[in-house]
C-alpha cells in the first residue's frame, strides 16, 4: 500500500508539478487535461486547459494534482504538510534551495537534534513541504 498526497492548485498546476519533478529528480508520467476528457467527463466550469489530472514520479515518491474545480473553490492546503526524506544532507540542501525561491520559510534548513537537515516551508505555488534528513541510529 502506498499513501499518495493529491495536490490542488490554483490554475498553475502544469507549472507547479513541471517544477517538483525536476526539483525532485524525477518525471511528469501522467498529465491531462479538461480538453482532452471525453464530453460526458467535463468539469463544469473548467477551462480547456485546466488540468484534470496529473503525477509526478520521483524514486519513491508519487505526487498527484490536479487545478480546483471549479477553480474559484480554490484554497490553499491547511493542517497538512509533504514530507519529504532525501537520502543525503546534498539533496537535502538542494532540494530546499528550489522549492524556498519565492516561499515563505518557516525554519530554514539547518541541523536539529533529530535530524542532519531539517526545514519546513510553504513553496511559490501553495503548498507546505518539511525537508528532514534522518539522524544516524543512536
């Protein structure tokens, strides 16, 4: 079994999940939009071009989204995180630099008593990330 997060956006989803796959080192395998539906799929109210579907595949890891439907429904994710576990404090240290251009940095990436590297950030596009590379076993 595997637990998926399934991100919303607001209209700059293609963006949004272009940037987490090269971000993450991984690819864009699925990516479809209302246009492409078939007429008895459509999302009411949603543009053409409003993506319906979408998964970003990293390693591990799976991201799916989506833009809000209807997109004036829109709002920004509340009392949850993505949580990402990269395997060095270099990826760590990469990873951050990307996704904190343009967000709002709750605790920058640093060394805690629990972790190598740990931050935790909301990124340009909406959504809240913590960055923790696991401590070596006492």
């Amino acid at each position: 079994m595997h637990v998926t997060p399934y991100l919303f956006f607001n209209g700059n989803c293609r963006e949004a999940m272009a940037f987490y796959a090269k971000t993450l080192g991984g690819e864009v395998v699925a990516m479809f939009t209302v246009g492409e539906a078939p007429p008895d799929a459509k999302m009411p109210g949603m543009p053409d071009d409003a993506v319906m579907h979408a998964m970003v595949v990293a390693g591990d890891v799976r991201l799916m989204a989506s833009d809000a439907c209807p997109p004036q429904d829109y709002k920004p994710p509340h009392g949850m995180t993505v949580s990402l576990h990269p395997g060095s404090v270099e990826d760590a240290e990469r990873i951050y630099a990307a996704l904190a251009e343009g967000a709002q940095v709750q605790m920058p990436l640093g060394e805690t008593f629990w972790s190598k590297r740990f931050a935790m950030l909301t990124d340009r596009y909406g959504t809240p990330w913590m960055i923790n590379v696991d401590a070596e076993p006492a």
